[in-house]
C-alpha cells in the first residue's frame, strides 16, 4: 500500500532545510511513498524547484492571515489524511504540530536543524523554541535532529530526549560534479589564471556564517600568499552589499576578490575553488561543507555542529570565530601541495560516499515513517 507524507516547512528560501527537503522527495521517487509540500509562507527561492520537479505543493501565509491560513492547514490534513506529517523549523513544528493534532493526526515528525540556542535570534522565534520545548513530550511521535549536537542543544533546553533521533544531511555525488571546462570558464570570468589558487566560500550573507571571519583571514593570508585568490558566492555576496565591500576594502587587496552573489550552479562554483573554507560561528551538520567534500574539494573549516563527525581527519579543522586559527588552516593546506590536497579531497569524497549519501537519508526515514506509522516508542 503506498503511503502518503505531508511535509511543512516554514517558507521556500534557498537554505539547508529547504534542500535537504526536496532532495529528500526527489530520492523518494518511484518508491512506496508519495510526498506533499505544504509551504508557511510565499515566495522563496526553492518555489520554482519545487514547482519544475513537479512536487505536489500547497503556499500558505500564515503571516498574513494567521487563523485562516491555520484552519486551511487542519482542512487539508484531514482531506488529505497522510499516513505522517513531518515538520521543518521551529515554527512549522509548532503550527504544524497543532493543526495535526486538531486534525486528528498523531503521526507527527518534527525536524530540529540548528544548534545555537544561546545565540541572538527574532524573539518570536525564541518564543516558538521554547514552546515547542515545552510541547515536545505531547505533540510529536519522533523529533529529526540533524546532527548529533542539535540533539544535545535542544535535550539541555527541555525538548524530550526519549523522542529525538538523529538523521544527518545527505548528499546526491552524481549532481556535484563539474567538467573542466565549467571550472575553466568560471575561473576565467572571475579573472583567475591557471597558476593561482582559489580559497572559497560559499553560503548566504548571514551572521552565522561569519564572512567577516572569511575575508580576515584572508587578509591575512594576502599577505605572505600572493598566488592566493577569493571566490565568495552566495545570496548578498556581491557589490550591492556595503558591509561586505568595507570589510573586503580594509584587506587592502580587494583586487583578489571575486563576488558573485546568489547562484543556482553550486557544483560549477565548487569546481573552480582549490580549497572550501567554511568560516562560520554556528551551524548544525553543514550541507556546503558536505558538497564540497562530495566535489573532492579539501576543506578548512571551524569546529561548530557536526563538522567533526562529517570531515573527520579528511581536512582541517579550526576554532571558530578566530582569523588567525582560520588563515592557519588554510597554510597548513597550502603547505601540503597539491598532489596532498588533492588526496584528501579524494578522501573527503569517499568518506561522504560511504557515510553520507541520500540513500543512506532515504533508509533511515523509511525506518522512522515505519515506526511511527506502527505507533512503535523509539
């Protein structure tokens, strides 16, 4: 008999809950399992991949109007009547959560995907944290953490350990490659040359990713590398960004930096990079850091999340929020030479075959929509 999941998520942005998601359906296909999207918000930049992939996908606003936009969820739960309702994000937790029980639905997965809960965010949401933390022993059947440190974060703030389970990020390695030829042409449109070695990073302009911590660090490696070049590629990395051009302005090597903003070709960007740095002062279980390990990339990155049990010793890690710690990962690498790099990127890719693939992601939820399905206790 095929089973049907509903999934909602808070909104369609580009981020890592949101691509975890759709690769998520797209490793399901041609399987038991038919899945629907329910989407919070409008917009977003995933709307349209969604959408061409042909995903079944219903656009809430539950900011506009919140109750009728709530009763709308709890009509659909109980037309569609899915076998599990799995959520994505503080708020989907809480409201999908709430409009599942009010449908009569118990077979209720939340998704838990960040660690930092000391760190500043909107207070609504801390509002909503904590609800669910309160909620969590009465709501859902099974609590997905992302990574082993999500769980630890979220049991130490009163969410109910005896639910949480943990499911890392997968990665698809056929869609994360790149010829020769994509890498030359973006390297050349960047106005790198062949002998210069590429340091980037790729992610959206956020506090959490600590860019300020990427361009330090390579302000301090300018100076004694100079065959070094910057590639930084993500939503508000580029020109218009006024913060960033000052912080890049004061490495007094500007020249060396090439912006490219918000762009659909990850695996195309990852192949014109020589080492990923992944800079940031929090993170959960990092779905770039993992797609530059699946790319051969090797990889510097700072000690937050999972980032330990995703690189293990194929590269380097180093304490976050430190350019100094960070430029010196980057030496150590540069230290290495090529052929060295080029083999722990090698491993790095292996590693991420063996342990970290989507369908490794599709068989552990295959076991968990079974047992909540059964309405079996973990």
């Amino acid at each position: 008999m095929r089973r049907h999941v509903l999934h909602v998520i808070t909104g369609l942005a580009v981020g890592g809950a949101e691509m975890a998601l759709f690769r998520l359906i797209q490793e399901f296909r041609g399987s038991g399992y038919s899945h629907t999207v329910v989407a919070l918000t409008p917009g977003g930049g995933m709307y349209r991949r969604f959408t061409e992939a042909g995903i079944g996908l219903v656009v809430l606003d539950v900011r506009r109007s919140p109750v009728s936009h709530m009763l709308r969820l709890v009509k659909l739960i109980r037309t569609l009547r899915p076998d599990v309702v799995q959520t994505w994000l503080y708020h989907a937790d809480l409201l999908g959560g709430l409009a599942a029980l009010l449908a009569g639905n118990r077979n209720i997965i939340w998704g838990i995907r960040t660690t930092d809960v000391d760190g500043g965010c909107a207070r609504l949401t801390a509002l909503v944290r904590r609800a669910c933390a309160w909620m969590s022993r009465r709501i859902p059947h099974t609590i997905v953490c992302v990574a082993e440190a999500a769980l630890r974060s979220h049991a130490v703030i009163g969410y109910d350990a005896r639910r949480m389970v943990v499911v890392a990020n997968g990665f698809d390695l056929a869609a994360l490659s790149a010829s020769q030829q994509q890498r030359s042409r973006l390297r050349d449109a960047c106005g790198f040359d062949p002998g210069q070695v590429v340091l980037g990073t790729l992610g959206r302009f956020n506090l959490d990713k600590d860019h300020a911590n990427f361009v330090q660090a390579a302000a301090r490696l300018a100076r004694s590398h100079p065959e070094l070049r910057f590639l930084m590629v993500g939503k508000n990395l580029d020109e218009s960004n006024s913060e960033l051009m000052g912080w890049i302005a004061a490495t007094g090597c500007a020249g060396r930096f090439a912006l490219l903003g918000e762009r659909a070709d990850v695996a195309v960007c990852l192949a014109a990079m020589d080492i990923f740095c992944l800079s940031s002062r929090t993170e959960a279980f990092p779905n770039v850091l993992g797609e530059a390990m699946a790319c051969g990339l090797p990889c510097v990155a700072t000690d937050v999340g999972d980032v330990g049990i995703l690189m293990a010793d194929t590269g380097v890690i180093v304490p976050r929020s430190d350019p100094d710690a960070l430029a010196g990962g980057v030496r150590d690498l540069l230290a290495q030479g090529p052929n060295r790099r080029a083999h722990l990127g090698w491993r790095g890719r292996q590693r991420v075959r063996a342990l970290f693939t989507m369908a490794c992601v599709r068989q552990r939820f295959e076991g968990i929509y079974e047992n909540v399905i059964a309405g079996r206790r973990l």
